[in-house]
C-alpha cells in the first residue's frame, strides 16, 4: 500500500507481534529526523480494535489491505439471524476438510 492511499479512520489489517490484525487509524504523526537521511514520514497512530490498545504503524508497507466494514456488518447480521451457516456452505467446508486429510493422508 502506498502512503498516499492511506485514509484516516479507516480500519486495516495489519500484522502485529506476529499476528494479522484490524487496526484503525487515527492521526497521522509529524515527521522525524532520521540521521543522515533528513526528515523521514512518521507514519500513523492507530488502535489494534480486537484488544484497544495503541499501535504505531511506521509505513503503508505494513497495512495489508482495508477491512470492508460494510462486509463485516452484513456477515455478523446474517450470523445473528442465523442464516450464514448454509447447508451448501457446510458441505462445501467439510469437502474442503475431507480432501486436506486425504492429501495429507497420501503424502504420509
């Protein structure tokens, strides 16, 4: 991701302490002096939304991709209602499931 596509308020996934995580973003940080290089962008402050606790993400680099918040509403809605888990969504799950453990069956 470049700098430039980085939108203030918007949530992103971003890895943190190894793990793949939402983060928000919520200012942008004033430039710092970086040696020899001179002034370098001093990235963003933002909040990790799965344990609300502050995150500095240094570069766009590290913003993986932008969390669609419109999917997200609809997929906990259809949870909710209990319509998400559908026959056809189940069977193609355990399809999926079934031919990992016959693959890693026949390579062992």
């Amino acid at each position: 991701m470049k700098m430039k596509d980085v939108v203030i308020g918007e949530t992103y996934m971003v890895k943190v302490s190894g793990n793949v995580v939402p983060v928000r973003i919520l200012r942008e940080r004033a430039e710092r002096f970086c040696g020899t290089r001179g002034y370098a962008h001093g990235g963003w402050d933002a909040i990790n939304t799965v344990t609300n606790r502050a995150v500095h993400v240094r570069t766009a680099a590290r913003l993986r991709r932008a969390v669609r918040e419109d999917r997200v509403s609809e997929v906990r809605r259809k949870i909710s209602e209990g319509n998400y888990f559908t026959p056809e969504k189940i069977d193609r799950a355990l399809d999926r499931a079934l031919d990992e453990v016959l693959a890693g069956g026949a390579n062992a």
